[in-house]
C-alpha cells in the first residue's frame, strides 16, 4: 500500500510538472495550425488567428487568443461570418475526466457576427464539409427524437459565465434586401447545467435606442426539448417595454403562454424605430395592453386584456400577426370612448369650415370659411390589415358625436369598413355603414345612415354646420364622393335621401307671418331676427349630384299656413337656393325666397310671382288691399 500511494504521489507530481512546463515545451503553432485545417475540413470555411495565442492547463485549462476570425460563405457580402479582437476560455480539469464541459469563464471581447441569407435562400450559418454540395436546408418539423444526441451533448456542458463585451450582429437576405444591425451588445449568461436554471441578462443597441434584457428559464433542456417550462423576460427600452411571467418552448416554434404588461409609449415612435415611419399627426400615441399572452412565432394573442390607447381605454382580446408582407390585427373589444377622427387620415391646413352662426339673418358679416382643400392623408390606412368588433359608450366620427355603439370594423389594403350595427345617437337611434377607400390614387368614402328619432339640429349642425332645422325625426341617406382633399370630396358626392320632422320649427326667421303679412313682407327685406317658424310636420327626399343637392316635394304642415317647398343647396359653395309657397285656395299667396351662404340665410318674399297670381288684385281688390296695407292705414280706404 506504501507503494502503491508513492507511486500516485509521483504520478501526481508529474502531472504538475508536466502542466507547469508544457506550455514552454509544446510547439502551439502547431496545434494552432491543426485547429486552422480541422475547421477547414470540419465547415469548408477559413480561421483566422492572427494575434498571439496563450494556452495554460494549471490550475485550470485556459486558452486565449487575439484577432480572430471566420470566413463567409462564398459570395457573402461581408468577408467574414465571425471575427473578434480576443477570446478567452476557462475550463475546470476533473470534469473534463468524465466528459463533461464546464466553463468557469467564456469571455467575447469585440465580436462581430454577420448572419446572411443568399438568393437561393441558403443561410451562411449553414456549413458544409470542404469540397462537398452545401446541406439542405432544415425540414420544417424535424422528426421526434431528433436533435436528440445534440441534447446529450449539451447535457455535458456547463457555463458557470459567459460574457459578450461590445458585440455586434448585423443581418442581410439578398432575397429581399431587409437588413439590420443590432450594436453594443452587452451580456452576461450563466448556465450551470441544462435542467438547472439559465439567466441571462444585458443590453443591446438597435436603431439608436438601447434595450436592455432579463431572462430566465428554469430548465433550458425542457425548452429546447419541446416541453414547457417556467420563464420570465422582461425587455425594456424607450419605444417599448415587455415583461413575461409564464412557461414557454423553444422548438419547433418558439412558444410562450402567461400573463404579460405591454407598454408602448408612442405606436408612432415604435413604428417609426422599427423601419415603419408614419406621417407626422394626431393620434397612434401610447398603448398598454394588460393580460393573458400566446405567442407563437410571429403570432401574439392577448386574452382577457385591459386596454388603454390614446384616449381609449377598454378590455377584451387582440391577436397580431407579423408573419405576413403586413402585420394583422384581429379583435373584440369593449371601449369606454372611441374617437375614430385620429385614425381616419387628416387634412390640415387653413380652409377648415367654422361655426356657422344661428341666426338666419341679421346685420353681421359672414365668417370666413369653407372646405379644406388640404390634401387628405390616408397612409394610416395602410400600416396594417385588420378586422375588429367594437363596442363602445361613446362614438366620435369627425364632427358626428354617437352614443352606445356597436361597431364591426374591416380594414384591407387601405380599405376601411366600419360597419355600425347599432347607433344611439341625438336621442335617436339607427344604424350605419361608412367605408374610406384609401387603396387607389385618389381617396374615396361611402356612408348610408338610416336615423329614426334623432333631435335634427344639433345632428345637422355636426354633420354639415346646419342649423336651420330643429325637430324630431328620421333621416335616410346614402351619398359617395372622392377627392384629394375634402373640399373634392364634397363636390363629388352623389346620392340621395328623405328627411321626416315632427313637432320643428325653421330656425331664426317667421315665414308664416311673413306669408300672412303682405305689407310687411312688401316693405321688411331681410327679415330674421330671433323668429322661429313652427310646424307640425316637415317631409321631403332629395337627390345629390355633383355635390348639389335637389329637393322638390318638400310638405310642411301646419295648423297656421301649410307650405310646399323646393329648390337647391350647392354643398360646395354652401350656398342655398330655395322657394317655401303657402297652400291656400283663394287668397293671396306671397311665395318666399331663401338664399345665400347658409351661415347668413336671407328670407325674403317672391314680390314677382305674387303680382303675377291671375286677378287677384283686380277681381277683389278690397281683400288685397287688405293684405297689402298695414292695419293702421287701412281706414283710409273705407
């Protein structure tokens, strides 16, 4: 036995000498020339080592070298796949007896990856042996059991540190020609064994803005074998931030499944960053998203979510997928309030219609407005294809203001449906279908609204600054225009319609006393004032051609003077043209114009077609003087 531990005590010695003196005796540029040719004949590539190599096997096994690198694949873009200024590795011995790998340290100083997809599709991170046909590209599912030796390799190995110092990874498909480059990269990875927890953590540049990293996996060989596992990630930067609680899978399709925080602090500023800008506007500000996540490859479900974006603040569902030529969004939401105006497209610039006043007439000028002829911008449109179920309390669509609401929207390539099943609007209700085509050269919008029960004026006045009307009624109307900017639009539009009131009146004039008064409406001019002409019912439809809408049956009953009305409104111009005739047999019938902008409605009396009544003024010329003359004349001519 005194032997036997002599001779182990030798042997030991021995091996210590041995470690201490080889790297003086052994010839490193030998091996460092074995490792060139076995990469050579192993990948069909060249390595590199042009700075000095270190190699020590006490009291631990260390190898560092300077200035490497990788070639490229033949006919890549960059000259090397890989290259770094220094690398160094430090391996425990013992294990190393048992097969085992396990790295104390792995430190990357300056690495530069370049990862490239040829024309043929073939990845440069696909090797191939010298002088032999490069390897097919992988199957779309591998076979079960497969990569199953790679995994009891990589049982082997263990990483107590591994560290990247200013890395670089840049991407290129010749298919294409997207490219990017991620810059900075800093980060620390441990992984003691590959059913012992993974962590990794760091940070990375990409287009200017610094993301930074946590992850963990509790058991990297569940991940990587298909079965899930507990994760957390947490991904945070200026234009977005992400954190993951929950299980996942890395093959075939990486997968996770828990709960998740988004917050984007401007979509805008994100799309923007990420290679999609938007044109300058409103909305497309802040979104968070709160729930449950799915994530399959490029397919994200949020489930059970609370939603907040912009101004609107809802829950329910979105699925988004980024795995086509343009992402999709599909979802059901319920919303608080929901302002459809930021998300239409803009046309700003001087020219926008204001307020127009609520007298008809009066001594004051006229305001100074009319359609924009700003060009519409409608390349919001054409960020992404969705299709979306909305209910919400609120509804805003330009100037229209809608109660509770249930909105089915579709949108595909620049085409926007919203389809509004239910509409509970200006104490009425009804339904609506408006549809903005944003797919050709010149923009394009459709609407049809069916509205029973609405309070008419301040509908009109949202709609279309109208505030001669005011009553409660229905309204049927189906119109389509195009145009560049709203002003072409308007003059566009073609349609038609009906209009039904009850229980109205025509806003800041009294043409029933002005019918029934000819003196006054002989010597009064522009009349106005504050009056309101009341009626029982008004009824009448309407065709729209050219942005000039037509009317011919106009009825207006009422108990005081029944009327018949006709004539015209030219949308474009704002400019009214209409007749209002009383309906009264065998009296003087005194017909009334109104005209002008319709912010400054003039109201004065047909004096022409009531001279040309036949034999009124001869056949009871008494009765007409009557009606002629003011009241305090009239003895007179008794």
């Amino acid at each position: 036995m005194k032997k036997l531990l002599i001779g182990i005590a030798v042997i030991v010695i021995l091996v210590i000498i041995a470690a201490i003196v080889a790297p003086f005796v052994i010839p490193v540029d030998t091996y460092k020339a074995k490792l060139i040719a076995a990469v050579k004949q192993s990948t069909g590539r060249d390595l590199r080592i042009d700075g000095p190599v270190n190699f020590h096997i006490l009291p631990a096994l260390e190898l560092s070298a300077d200035q490497v690198s990788f070639s490229n694949a033949p006919g890549g873009v960059a000259k090397n796949m890989a290259q770094l200024k220094s690398l160094e590795v430090r391996l425990q011995l013992l294990p190393l007896l048992s097969g085992t790998v396990a790295v104390d340290s792995f430190v990357l100083v300056d690495p530069v990856i370049a990862l490239e997809v040829e024309k043929n599709g073939h990845p440069n991170w696909q090797f191939s042996a010298a002088g032999a046909a490069p390897a097919p590209a992988p199957a779309a599912h591998a076979p079960e059991g497969a990569g199953a030796g790679a995994m009891t390799e990589l049982a082997r190995l263990r990483i107590a540190r591994l560290k990247i110092e200013n890395g670089t990874i840049s991407y290129f498909d010749a298919r294409t020609g997207k490219r990017w480059q991620a810059s900075a990269i800093n980060m620390s990875f441990a992984l003691p064994g590959l059913d012992s927890p993974l962590a990794a953590s760091g940070s990375v540049a990409w287009n200017g803005q610094t993301i930074n990293l946590d992850l963990g996996i509790d058991r990297p060989a569940a991940f990587e074998g298909g079965r899930p596992t507990p994760i957390k990630l947490k991904i945070a930067s200026t234009p977005i931030n992400f954190s993951f609680a929950g299980t996942g899978v890395g093959a075939p399709v990486m997968k996770l499944d828990g709960a998740a925080d988004l917050d984007i602090p401007s979509v805008r500023s994100l799309a923007a960053w990420a290679g999609q800008p938007m044109p300058a506007g409103h909305g497309f500000g802040p979104l968070t998203i709160k729930g449950k996540v799915a994530i399959a490859g490029s397919k994200y479900v949020f489930s059970d979510a609370s939603l907040a974006f912009d101004a609107i603040k809802g829950n329910g569902g979105i699925a988004f997928d980024d795995g086509g030529a343009k992402p999709y969004v599909k979802g059901s939401l319920q919303l608080d309030d929901l302002d459809l105006n930021p998300y239409l497209g803009t046309s700003s610039g001087a020219g926008a219609a204001s307020a127009p006043s609520s007298g008809g007439g009066g001594a004051s000028a006229p305001a100074e407005q009319g359609w924009s002829t700003a060009p519409i911008d409608i390349s919001p449109l054409k960020v992404a294809n969705a299709d979306f179920f909305l209910g919400a309390n609120t509804l805003e669509y330009h100037n229209i203001k809608v109660g509770k609401t249930a909105l089915i929207l579709h949108l595909k390539d620049a085409r926007l449906t919203a389809d509004l099943t239910q509409l509970s609007l200006y104490k009425g209700a009804g339904q609506g279908k408006v549809t903005v085509d944003g797919s050709g050269a010149v923009p394009a919008i459709q609407e049809s609204f069916a509205l029973k029960g609405v309070d008419m004026q301040p509908f009109l006045h949202d709609a279309a600054d109208v505030n001669l009307l005011a009553g409660s009624g229905s309204l049927d109307m189906t119109v389509d225009g195009h145009g560049r900017s709203q002003r072409d639009i308007i003059a566009s539009l073609a349609g038609r319609g009906s209009l039904h009131l009850d229980r109205g009146k025509l806003e800041g004039v009294n043409i029933i006393g002005m019918m029934k008064n000819a003196a006054n409406a002989l010597t009064m001019g522009l009349v106005g004032g504050g009056n309101n002409t009341d009626f029982s019912t008004l009824s009448g439809t309407f065709t729209i051609t050219n942005g000039i809408l037509k009317n011919s049956d106009l009825q207006l009953v009422s108990s005081e003077l029944p009327m018949i009305g006709a004539g015209t409104v030219d949308l474009p111009q704002r400019q009214v043209n209409y007749r209002l005739t009383p309906k009264v047999a065998g009296a003087l019938a005194v017909p009334v114009l109104i005209t002008g902008p319709w912010d400054h409605l003039s109201y004065r009396p047909d004096i022409g077609a009531m001279l040309k009544q036949p034999g009124t003024l001869l056949k009871q010329p008494g009765k007409t003087l009557q009606q002629i003359v003011p009241n305090q004349l009239q003895n007179l001519f008794k």
